[in-house]
C-alpha cells in the first residue's frame, strides 16, 4: 500500500486527507494519505522515508515550504523561482521539490472567474505560498503588485526575486482591484488589524478552513465580492495527486461538497 502524506506545524486544519482520500477511493488505488505535525529538527528524517521507499509522496505546508529545499536533491523551475515546495515526490534515485500551488492559484481563479489582466493587486503577508502567487499574477497579465507584511524586511525578501512588485508598510493601503491574504491570520477566527473602507472589490483569502474568515466577512459586509482560498487548494492538490498515481483526478460538484 502506497502511503502519502502532508506535513505542517500547525497541521490539525488541513483538509488535505478528505480529498486524497477521496480521489484515491474514486480511482481504486491502493493507498492512504494522512496528515502529520512535524518540527523543523524532524524533516530530514521524514524526508528519508521517501528515499527508503517507506513512504511515497508528501506535501509540505507551512512553515515548511522553503526549509525542507536544502534535504532535496532536484528542485522544478517554479521551485528555482519561487523558493517554494508543496509537493515531493521520488523519480529514479533523485528526491524532487516541485511546487503546484503556482498551477493551483491560476486555476483556481480561472475556475472562479477572476480576471487579473491589468488589475492592481495588494498581497498582505509574505510567507511561503507568496512567492507562488506573485509568480502566477504575473504570468496571468497583472499591471500592479503591492506587497506588504508586518516585518517588512520578509517582504523585501521576496522583492529580490520579483522586481516588479512594490512593498508597502504595514497598513498602508493604495488603490486595488484586488486584496489577497496570505497571512495565517484567520485560521482560528481572528481578525487582521487592518480597515478597508471599500465596496465593489474582490477580496481573496488562501484560508480554505474556516470557509469565512473575519477578514472575508468584513468584505462581504461592505460590499465587495470574496473568495476564499478552497478552489486554490483543490487545484494544487489536483495537480500532486496526478505526479504520485499518473491519474489526473476529477473536479466536479461531488469534489467541491466534500470541502463545505
């Protein structure tokens, strides 16, 4: 039995069993996924099972997107890119870094039908996944990209590799189209320390668990559209599985209920 896993610190809001598992009851294969809380001091370890054949694929999420690179023996040109991996997996001898939530935000909002062709954009934190989405934005035809996080040395960080974008101080707020935040902030029902006095835009979160963070709630109380991070996160995950089992698993209407 192929056995697949996904590990993070926190790791207890992921959702990323119910759909692997799900995929892999729909397509007959012999396998489990489940979800494992690491420490920074265990991932070399954990990245060896796959090596000893122990184990057979592994996401990664935060805070380890970047920390698990340097246990890696081949990294994909999104990984080079974006210094981001969320999906490992083993070919010959070599372990492999590759990162789909590039493929998972594009798709995702193509899904939804957001249009980001010459829309101006503010990004608030800069953690992993960031570097991701920047990547996508771009490649999708944005005019501008705003980036601010509280410590703003991280989000200059970010802005070595893409020049394009702009940092902002914390709580500065320019003219958009669209707000994404990548912070963790909303994961256990608190609330950013920000106010957008704003109708009529889109506001994005990559939260997917809780469905509506106070941040969307807000949002949608003052009359903008929202979207949460869910479709992203079914897109991404749609694309690891395909790598694993050489099946590109459906996403249909019975997919996206099991993530209500």
């Amino acid at each position: 039995m192929k056995k697949f896993f996904v590990i993070g610190n926190p790791i207890s809001h992921s959702l990323s069993p119910e759909l692997h598992n799900f995929w892999i009851k729909k397509n007959k294969i012999n396998a489990v996924y489940d979800k494992i809380k690491l420490e920074e001091s265990e991932l070399k370890d954990f990245i060896n099972k796959l090596r000893n054949d122990e184990i057979h694929g592994i996401n990664v999420t935060v805070p380890f997107k970047n920390k698990v690179i340097k246990y890696l023996d081949k990294l994909s040109l999104e990984v080079e890119t974006t210094d981001s991996v969320n999906t490992i997996y083993k070919s010959g001898n070599d372990i492999i870094g590759h990162n789909t939530d590039v493929a998972g935000f594009e798709l995702g909002l193509r899904h939804s039908k957001i249009n980001v062709l010459h829309k101006s954009i503010l990004i608030l934190g800069a953690g992993g996944v960031v570097p991701s989405i920047i990547y996508s934005l771009l490649s999708m035809g944005c005019k501008k990209i705003f980036l601010s996080n509280r410590t703003i040395e991280k989000a200059e960080n970010i802005k070595k590799k893409f020049e394009e974008v702009e940092v902002l101080k914390w709580k500065e707020i320019p003219d958009f189209d669209i707000v994404i935040n990548a912070t963790s902030v909303g994961l256990k029902g608190e609330s950013l320390d920000l106010d957008f006095n704003t109708k009529d835009k889109v506001f994005y979160d990559v939260i997917y668990n809780p469905k509506e963070t106070q941040f969307l709630k807000k949002a949608k109380e003052n009359g903008n559209r929202i979207e949460n991070g869910k479709l992203m996160f079914i897109y991404q995950a749609n694309q690891s599985f395909s790598i694993w089992n050489n099946v590109i698993p459906k996403i249909d209407e019975e997919v996206l209920k099991i993530l209500e």
